[in-house]
C-alpha cells in the first residue's frame, strides 16, 4: 500500500466514523427531546394566562411569565375549615414519605442482616418463600388487607401520640390541624400506609442481603471476639459499610412513595389527609377541564419538583438501586 | 468503630466443650428476631390475607352485612362471562383488554428500551446528560404526567390536533373512541424509559469487544452483529425484562385510571380496574377476590410458559448444554 493510499484508507475510517457519531448525536438529541419536552411544556403552560394556552402556533415561551397561576392554585382549593388544601397535602406527602422511609430502612436492614449473616434452620425455606413473594401480584391482597383494616382497632396511644404533636407540627410547618375525634378503626387513617412499610418488602431484603454478604466475614468475628452483641454488629459495622446502597434505598423509596397515589386512594376518605399525588388528582376534577389548563400544570409541576431535584442530585444512587433493585416498570 | 476497640476478651463467654450447642440456639434465635419484622408481615399482609380472600372469593359479601357462602358461584359467574360476556361482570371484557395491551406493550417497550441502551452505550461525549434527559420521564409522578399528555392529547387546542391540522387534518380525538383509545394508551406508555434499558445497557456492556471483531474480520454487517452477537448474548436480560414487563403490564392500572377511566365502553377496562371498580365502587368482594385469584393462576401460567421455552432461547455462557 502506498502511503497516500493510506491515508486515504485512514480518511475513510475517520468520515466513517465522524458520520456515525453525527449520527447518534441527531439521535440522542431527538429521543432526549421527545423525552423532555413534554416536561418543558408543562412548565410552560403553568407560566401562561388563559388565553395564551392554545394559541396556534403553540407558543413555548409566555409572553410575561404569569407567576401568580402557581398563587391561583395554591389558594383555589379548600380545605373543610376553609385553609388552603395544597399546602396541607404537600406536609401530608412530606410527612407520610418520612415515616416510610424510616420503617423501610429499620426492617429491611435488619432482615437482610440477618438473611446473610446469622445461621438458623430453616433460613432456606424462608428465603425461598422470601423471593417467591416477589412473584405475587399486590391485587391479590387488596381487599382482604383492606377488610383487615377496617377490622383493626386504632390505638389510644397513637391517637395521643398524634394530639399531642399536633401543636408542634402546627408551629412547624405553619400548616393547620384540626381536632378530630378518635377513628374507631384503621380506615381514612395513615396507618394502613405507614404501618407495613416497617415489615419489610421482598424486594429491598433481597438487596441488602446481597449487599451484606459482601461485607468481609472477618470483620464481624473480630467484632463478636471483642465480645460486641449481635445487634451491636448490626447497628455499628453493617449499617455504616452500607451507606451507599441504604443511599439507593433512601432515593428509589423517596421519589416511589411521592407519587403513590393509591394506596391512599384505598384508605383515606377525607380529602384533607391526601398526599399531594392523589390531591392533585383531585384538583383536576374541581378545575374547569377545557379551559384552567395553567392552573393544572402548576399543580403538575408543584408535585413533580422534588422527586427530580432528588433524582438530579442523588443520580448516580438512583441508577444504582434501579439497577439492583429492578422495582420500577 | 466502637464496637471493634479493644475491649478485655470475657473469658466467661468463651464456647465452653458444651457451650457451642447452646450458642448456636442462641443465634437461631437471634435470626428469628432479626427476620420477625419480615415473617410477622408475611403472615399478617401476605399469606393470612391470601388465605382469607380464597375464602371471600367463594362468598358474597358487601363488607358491611356477613358474608354469605356461595360456593364455587362467583367463579362460575367468571366463567360464563367467557361465553356470553356481560356488562354487569366485565370479566371477558377486561382480560381481552388486557391481553391485547400487554401483547402491544410488551415486545414495543422492550425494543424501546433496548434502542434506548444502545444509544446510551454510544462512546460521545455528554453521554451523563442525555442520561439524565433519558431517565427524567420515570421520576416524574404518573399524576403529573398524566396531566401534561392529557392535556397535549386534548381533541381541540392539543398539541397533537394542532400538528395534525398543519398537515390539513382535523383534529384528533384518539382517547375518546373506543377503536382507537387502547392503541393511544399503548402509544403513551412508550414515553420514558425505565429499569429495563439499565438492564440492557449493563447487559451491552458485558459483551466481549472481541466477539464483534471477530465477526467483522468474517465480513459481518451491523444487522448481522446485533441478530448473531448482541441478541444471543443478551438473550438472560431479555428473559429477565420479558417476565419482569409481562407481569407488571398484565396488572396495569394507573395509564386506564389516570387517562380514560376505563373508558371509552369499556375499550381500556383493564383486569385491575375491573378488581377495583368490583371492590371499591361496588363493594362486591367476593367476586373481587375471584378475580384476584384468577390473576394470580394467569399470571403463573404465564410465568410458567416463558420459564418453559427460555431452555431454548436464552443462552447463558459457561452453561453446559445436553444434560
């Protein structure tokens, strides 16, 4: 081959590849954008007056951004003694999403410990029904949870518990809490969706036990040799060497639990107790369909900030628990 | 670590000769109060209620009055539905529904998803990004997205009806005929990628450079790449996403709920909705509960189907074949 065949060869390779890559990049940017703009022209809309929300052509940028909508919405929908309702449902979500998360941490940790680390007859069979469970559609259990609920009698101590928090809780967040009497049973009550996020799940077991086995065996026996209980091991060696996949867990069940909107579809029946998912749902029967647009799309992007600054900042735990967990679609 | 300092070795906790029984007792028990949060929420939110929804499933019961036996009545009350479908059972109605959405969703969600890895296993530049615009969609609440598609999705002053009528056609009214709603539910299902295209991105990445060389030195073409290379050996991940997405779609809710509301005449009335509007608009639980159980023996058919003929196509290296 003669050198000036050659670099004409070697030209060939590198149009070759400089076509390719123009290529993924048109591709890429054409995929992201049917990926995002959606998004865009939410918060579009949400920043529009009325008459600007079907003008043809579409228009993506309002011509004076019209803040006040996000005002509008905020105060539009009431709750029963007349406060504004969306600030009550985002300290519901808050509130709510909190509880979960410290149950899912507490018991998932502490049953993946003890799947990977402690020795007992039995533990296979148990495992084995462990991921079976995995398998089972949620349905089947609905309506006789849901009847089980109804049947548990709410505790006093809870009750006072709630009371007596009330107060704080008030002089918190500035949000009001009116004075309700005792529910005689778990029905339109947070129990039913905090209660079970403290018995584990498949799912996060399966991956902190994964995890756990990781964790170098001489650790534990130099600790248990110093004569540090069980728990002690638990609580002081494995919850620190797991900080990044409790990271995932903290992320995956943070950004799951703000958009459920079904659960308290279930259990709760008065508007005031719903999370900021389902009271946006909720706002959308009260709003004027074909015309408050603006309105809806505020709420749209009040309920959706969080869970994307969160998956912004937190990215790399994100995929991270994705990829081992597998939970979502 | 506090736990790992030094602390004097207790002698009288040393295994003594018969001390070695009783400390394994001691960390059976110890596992058993470990696992409790787990075996105790098995018993009360999984296999107790599983128990008893058989049982419902075989009475009549509107949760407030007793619930009376009926037999094997509701799940007759199913069967017929087969034969002379109802209004009043839906039962026919929503698996048909159901077994076409999922028949759409499935493989186009998967070859969606694997498109989508392999654009992101491209080596340019300012991959994290288009990363993150990839993924955006799924933490978006369905509530949220719900609203905004709705609202591009509406007949008159939607964005698709005003695309449409720059191409001299009228608007648009997908969602709201029972034709064409099923189909549009399928199409808005597509937006967004989720956990399978991890799956797939991780799966491309495991594939050995040299096999693709090897196949171009042997003259191989792109297509031949994929259908003889990337297809076979990502085969466990496509075994894997297919059990994974064929459950998950088949107990579908949220896109009928949020969109259509089952509707058009019942064109979206999907399987879950139906177990739903049964128990909770109409307070039948009995036959609420036949049909949960009737998912779960579909979706274990199913499952059982594909574990059956993953033998012969998912190829997993290191295996040994023939025994």
């Amino acid at each position: 081959m003669s050198t000036t065949a050659k670099t004409a060869w070697y030209e060939g390779i590198k149009a070759r590849n400089l076509l390719h890559k123009t290529l993924m990049y048109v591709l890429c940017i054409l995929v992201g954008a049917f990926q995002i703009l959606p998004l865009i022209w939410m918060v579009s809309g949400s920043l529009k007056t009325i008459d600007e929300l079907f003008v043809d052509p579409p228009m993506w940028i309002p011509k004076s951004w019209q803040w006040v909508n996000y005002d509008v919405m905020w105060n539009s929908l009431r709750l029963q003694d007349g406060g504004p309702a969306m600030p009550r449902y985002l300290f519901n979500t808050v509130y709510l999403t909190f509880i979960v998360l410290v149950g899912v941490l507490l018991s998932n940790t502490m049953v993946g410990f003890g799947f990977a680390r402690l020795r007992a007859r039995g533990k296979n069979v148990l495992f084995l029904i462990l991921l079976t469970t995995m398998m089972l559609p949620s349905q089947m259990t609905w309506l006789s949870v849901y009847i089980i609920m109804s049947r548990l009698p709410y505790p006093k101590l809870f009750y006072d518990i709630s009371e007596a928090g009330k107060p704080i809780l008030q002089g918190l967040t500035g949000v009001q809490f009116s004075v309700e009497g005792m529910p005689t049973n778990w029905i339109d009550t947070y129990l039913p969706l905090t209660v079970p996020a403290f018995f584990a799940g498949a799912g996060t077991v399966f991956l902190l036990r994964q995890f756990f086995l990781t964790v170098p065996i001489e650790l534990d026996e130099a600790a248990r040799i110093d004569g540090a209980s069980t728990l002690r091991i638990y609580w002081s060696i494995f919850l620190p060497q797991a900080k990044p996949v409790l990271a995932s867990v903290t992320i995956l069940t943070f950004i799951g639990h703000w958009k459920e909107f079904f659960g308290p579809l279930l259990y709760l029946n008065t508007s005031d107790k719903y999370p900021i998912a389902l009271g946006v749902q909720y706002f959308r029967g009260f709003a004027d369909y074909n015309t408050q647009w603006h309105l809806l799309m505020a709420a749209g992007v009040v309920l959706s900030i969080p869970p994307f600054v969160v998956f912004l900042l937190f990215q790399r735990y994100f995929v991270q628990g994705m990829a081992l967990t597998g939970i979502k679609g | 670590m506090s736990a790992v300092q030094a602390v004097a070795p207790d002698k009288s906790r040393r295994p003594a000769k018969t001390g070695l029984g009783r400390m394994r007792l001691r960390e059976e028990r110890e596992f058993y109060l470990f696992v409790a949060p787990w075996l105790v929420g098995f018993l009360i939110w999984t296999a107790g209620p599983m128990i008893y929804s058989l049982y419902i499933s075989f009475t009549t019961w509107d949760v407030f009055t007793k619930p009376v036996w009926v037999g094997l009545q509701n799940y007759a009350t199913l069967w017929h539905d087969l034969f002379e479908p109802s209004q009043l059972v839906l039962f026919s109605q929503s698996l048909k529904v159901t077994t076409i959405y999922t028949v759409l969703m499935v493989p186009l969600r998967m070859i969606v998803n694997l498109l989508g890895a392999m654009l992101l296993n491209q080596r340019i530049r300012g991959m994290p990004f288009f990363r993150a615009v990839f993924y955006s969609p799924t933490v978006i609440p369905s509530v949220a997205s719900a609203l905004v598609w709705t609202w591009i999705m509406q007949s008159n002053g939607g964005l698709v009806s005003i695309f449409l009528n720059k191409l001299g056609l009228p608007n648009q009214t997908w969602l709201y005929r029972s034709k064409t709603a099923l189909v549009t539910l399928v199409g808005l299902g597509l937006w967004g990628f989720g956990s399978q295209m991890l799956f797939f991105l991780a799966g491309l990445q495991s594939i050995p450079e040299h096999l693709y060389e090897a196949a171009k030195i042997d003259g191989a073409g792109q297509w031949q790449q994929f259908r003889y290379i990337t297809v076979p050996m990502l085969s466990p991940v496509i075994f894997y996403n297919l059990v994974m997405s064929m459950m998950g779609t088949f107990q579908a809710f949220d896109s009928a709920f949020l969109y259509t509301g089952g509707g058009p005449n019942y064109a979206t009335h999907f399987y879950v909705l139906n177990i739903y509007t049964f128990g909770w608009r109409y307070f039948k639980f009995g036959i609420a509960s036949a049909m949960a159980w009737v998912l779960l023996v579909i979706i274990l058919a199913m499952t059982m189907l594909v574990l059956r003929s993953s033998s012969a196509w998912v190829y997993y290296e290191g295996e040994v074949k023939g025994r």
